[in-house]
C-alpha cells in the first residue's frame, strides 16, 4: 500500500512487537483456497458435505419422515467493511456547539458476536457472506498493513464465501491475487509475526474475465453440500469497476454485465445438479433509509417500494433460477422481496456498510427438488449495536493485536487545522467541497514546485474524509486519502480542462454528478440548468482561460487514466509521475500549519 512508511512500518514491528500478546494465524480450513493461476481457468468450487455449520442438524420435523424433510438454510451477509474494525460512535448535532451520542455501532469483534448469535440460535445450517468491498478504501488499522488484519479476521469468523468489489481491486490485479493467495508485500514485507497466509475462503469473481482467455480471474461460483442438499454462490462485481479504480490496474481483464455473467453460471450449476442459488452481487440500490439518527432496525429494512438504483435493472434481467440476490457497493441497507420475473418472489438484501448492519436471509430447500421453498423466504436486517452484542473473544484479540501495532505510526502529529474542514465522499459528491479544494491545493502544491504547474484536480468521491480543528495526526491524514494513488501533472489545452469539468455530468455513471475539487486561482461558473460549465467562465488567477493555450494540470494518476468516466483527461499529454498522495498531503500539511477551509471557487456547484 504505503511505500512511504516502509521504513517505519519496520521500526514499529521491530519495537511494539516486544512483548505484545501473540494472535496466532488462523488455521486453513479444510476447503480448499480461491487459487487460480494467472490466465488460467477459475474452476467453481464444489465443497465437501458440510453438516455442522449451525445449532441443528434437520434430523427430523414431527410427522416427516427421516431423509425427506427439507433442510432450513440461514445466510448472513455484510458487505463494504473496508477494514473497520473498531465500532464507530455516532452523533448528531443539534447546533453549532452542541451535539448528543447516539450509540456506537459495528466494529469487526461486534460483527462476529452477532454472526455467532444468530447461528448459535437457528436450527439449521449457516454460511456467512459478504458481497465485496471488504478490503480497500479502508480505516488506518487495516489499511496500514494493506488490509492483512481484514482478511485475517475474515478467516477467524468462517466467512464461507465473498464476491470481489470494485475496492478489492484498487491496487491491480495483481495485488488482488495476493490477498487471495497469501505471501508477503513485495515491498514493504511482513507486517505481523508470521507470514501473510491468504483467504481461506473463496473470493468469486464471475464477470471478471482475463483479456486473453476470456475466463474468469477467480472461481465464478462456489457449492456447498448439506447431507445431499447443494447450495451455489455465485459472486459478480459492478461492471462499472474500470471507471472506480485506476484503469491500468485492471488493464489485462474485462468486466461483464452482472445479470447475464450470473444467468451464465446459474444454467452451469443447475447441469450439476444445483437448484438453490444466491448470487453475491457487488451492485446495489438507493432506498429510504438514511443514518442521520441512531440506527435502527426500521431503518435499515426500509424502502423497499421506493427502491431505486442499478439493482432494480439486475434483479429484472437476472433469472429466476437465482433465488436470492445478496447486494452492496451503495452502502444503504434495505431486506425486499422483489418479483423475480417468473411469476415469483426472490430476496433482495443490501446490508449497509462498515460492519453496522448484518443481513439475514433464511429458506428451506426441498430435498425432492433440490430447490429453494420460495414461501419459506425470509429476509431481514440486523443493527450491529455494540450495547446489544458480546464481542467474539477471537476476533477481539486480533482486532486489539494489529491496532497496537497501528497506534505508534497514526498518533504522530504531522500539521494542524485552525477550524474543521469538511465535505468528504460520506456526503454528497456532486457538489464542490472545502476538503477536496483542500487536497486539490496540496496537489497543486507540488505541481507548481516540481514543474510549475497551472492548476490541480481533485475528485471529491477520492476524498474519504473531513478534519476537525486542532492538531491533525497521521491516523488522521491517512483517513483522508487512503487509496495509494499517485501524483502525476499532464499537458491541457484549455477546452479539454473545459471537457473535463463537462464530465462532472454523466448521465450513464451510477452516480451521474461526481464533483471535482479545484485548486487555489482557478474559477469558474457551472450552469447547473445545463449541468455544464458557462462558456467564458474558467480564469486562472483572474485572467480567462483561452480554450487554445496550454496548461500544466496536476491530479492523481486514477483520475490521468480516466478513472470516474472522467475520460478527456486520457487527452493530456507529456505526463510526468510524481510522489504517493499521502505522502505530499502529509509534507503539505507539516508545511502549512493552522489550516482554514477554502473560500468556494465555483459558482453553481
């Protein structure tokens, strides 16, 4: 992740390590892992019988003869953790100097306790799941250490299967294989006592083909046996991950429409013999749940009526061989029953994010058919609220083992705000934010003293978040720009940067208004009736900018490469690479003491 704090990540392991409780690395299961050679076919995996998953065992229903009752089946599905590990205090605020606790909720030991719970008291069999995102864009305890102490902690609660996200891939190809694999970073090494050791679940990737092969970079699907009684997973992530991610780490695969890549894989299990399926979809929707107050559970299983997003639009072309569709990437929690286009109902479920809610779904396979029971669908949502749950102990540990080895690094101070700084991707993305002009500005900072950069760009959506008043740490800055881009400054002509500003508005992007922040001197006005900029509008330090002259443009490499559908950037020329975006935001901030949030800069967004 951080080739910046390689050195001292290496002083911290070699000192914090003395005399730190020891977690030990968790077993293999007996399963085998997600591995799959590069380019190579992804195979389904099919496991071995797997009866003791929950408290029962279907050992007989009164009045139904043993071998013919059907056997009750619990999912539990997070999705989005992004390696939160420690629960989260939330608060609202009732004026500009008062605000009141509203309750403290997830974190990963909390998620695990309530995993345990709701196996421990179904008379079945459970699988826990989770529908992506789990590593990636990730708090500083995980993400320092390149999301290792996520997975592990993923192997401690017996996740049985996950699909891929958008996020998994923010490092490449490359560095997803890794995580799936186990081994050290190639760079930065071993973080813990033993050796990075991989997921012992499968990740499944069915949309995500190779160039070349056109097979699937990781298994599109697992099976799990229960007594005779098969169950597929099939995993699909949003086709829109190159426009998410830097588009050169995912050069070399190709990501497919989510509901035909799962039609696909369905007609393949049902020829072995699987009829109950779910599909892990990392693609969600937008419903009327909000998180403004203390989470609830009316919250989190509101809107089902009201459901909107790209979901709706999969759950209609996905066939009614799929019997329930576990969703995520939108953050909103929502438990539907939606028509499935056969005449049925299918669960549709989204869990939220950060570990704070836990979807359950529950059915009944028929042992005759092989197929899920539809009337026997349940679906709901659970609050993952701290003052309800008992932490898992194992889980625990090693959450308290790799925050530790975080705390040294994240408490040092590294510059200061003058007053709070506000407006991160947990808001709204389409409008022009102090935090991303901000970051724009360090960007800028080292365009113009590395080449005499013009002006800087910065996504709003990359911008994770806010700062307060007062003394800024590194945990802090971290927070705030976790992804491990880089800097780099490109040649524009004025009517591309006016292109660029034009792609704010997509009207095919799953987010149609995604903002950028703009640096210091650069202005202009946007028309939000045209949803495009007011020709004449753009100056640079009050002169206009002519559409025919060039300019040096600093931003992050994601962005040079299209990234966001911002695809007029892809048109500048004489790129020049530059230092890691936390680093130079950490040197911006040490350089420029008691931060006061930026004036607005645009006029209209």
């Amino acid at each position: 992740m951080k080739r910046t704090l390689a050195l001292a990540l290496a002083a911290v392991t070699a000192t914090s390590m003395v005399g730190a409780t020891a977690v030990a690395a968790p077993s293999d299961k007996a399963n085998e892992k997600a591995h799959t050679a590069p380019h190579g076919k992804a195979k389904g995996h099919d496991k071995a019988d797997n009866p003791n998953k929950g408290r029962g065992n279907n050992s007989g229903k009164k009045g139904t003869p043993p071998g013919q009752q059907p056997v009750d089946v619990q999912l539990l599905q997070f999705s989005d953790f992004h390696g939160h590990l420690q629960p989260m205090d939330l608060y609202k605020e009732l004026d500009d100097e008062t605000e009141v606790y509203l309750g403290t909720y997830g974190g990963a030991a909390y998620l695990a306790g309530l995993v345990n719970d709701l196996r421990g008291d179904f008379e079945g069999t459970t699988f826990t799941v989770s529908s992506g995102d789990s590593i990636g864009g990730s708090t500083f305890d995980s993400g320092l250490f390149q999301d290792e102490p996520t997975v592990e902690i993923l192997n401690a609660m017996g996740l049985d299967a996950s699909a891929v996200g958008n996020h998994e891939f923010d490092e490449g190809v490359t560095e997803l294989m890794r995580m799936v694999e186990g081994g050290n970073h190639p760079e930065l090494g071993q973080f813990g006592e033993t050796a990075y050791a991989g997921a012992d679940f499968p990740y499944l990737a069915a949309n995500v083909v190779w160039n070349d092969s056109r097979e699937p970079i990781l298994p599109p699907y697992t099976i799990e046996n229960i007594r005779g009684v098969k169950v597929g997973f099939i995993g699909v992530v949003t086709d829109e991950t190159p426009t998410l991610v830097s588009p050169s780490g995912v050069a070399d695969v190709t990501f497919l429409d989510e509901a035909e890549a799962m039609n696909r894989y369905a007609a393949e299990l049902q020829r072995r013999g699987v009829e109950a399926i779910v599909g892990l979809v990392h693609e969600g929707g937008y419903d009327d749940g909000v998180y403004a107050d203390a989470i609830t559970s009316e919250d989190v299983n509101a809107g089902c009526e009201d459901l909107t997003g790209p979901i709706v639009d999969i759950n209609a072309a996905t066939s009614s061989e799929v019997d329930v569709l576990l969703t995520g990437h939108t953050h909103s929690g929502f438990a539907c029953m939606l028509p499935d286009g056969s005449g049925g109902q299918r669960a549709v479920a989204g869990p939220g994010d950060w570990g704070r809610v836990l979807s359950q779904t529950t059915f009944q396979v028929d042992r005759r058919t092989k197929d899920v029971i539809r009337e026997s669908l349940t679906v709901a949502n659970h609050v993952v609220d701290t003052a309800e749950v008992t932490p898992d102990p194992e889980v625990a540990a090693i959450v308290e083992y790799w925050t530790a080895q975080a705390d040294y690094v994240g408490s040092q101070p590294v510059g200061s705000a003058a007053e709070p700084i506000t407006g991160d991707a947990g808001g709204d993305r389409g409008i022009e934010t102090p935090m991303a002009d901000l970051v724009a500005d360090s960007i800028h900072w080292w365009g113009e003293e590395a080449a005499g950069g013009d002006i800087a760009f910065m996504n709003v959506g990359g911008v994770r978040a806010s700062l307060d008043e007062g003394p800024i740490t590194y945990r802090e800055a971290y927070a705030v720009m976790p992804f491990g881009n880089y800097l780099v400054t490109i040649d524009m002509t004025g009517q591309q940067i006016m292109d660029v500003l034009n792609q704010q508005y997509n009207p095919d992007r799953s987010r149609t208004m995604l903002a950028l922040g703009v640096s210091e001197g650069f202005t202009y006005t946007w028309d939000p009736s045209t949803n495009s900029v007011v020709p004449g509008s753009m100056e640079l330090n009050g002169t206009s900018i002519d559409l025919t002259a060039t300019y040096q443009v600093s931003t992050l490499n994601f962005l040079a490469e299209g990234g966001d559908s911002f695809s007029a950037f892809t048109e500048g020329t004489n790129l020049v690479g530059g230092p890691e975006d936390l680093a130079n935001f950490v040197n911006y901030l040490d350089a420029h003491p008691n931060l006061e949030a930026p004036e607005d800069r645009v006029n209209g967004l």
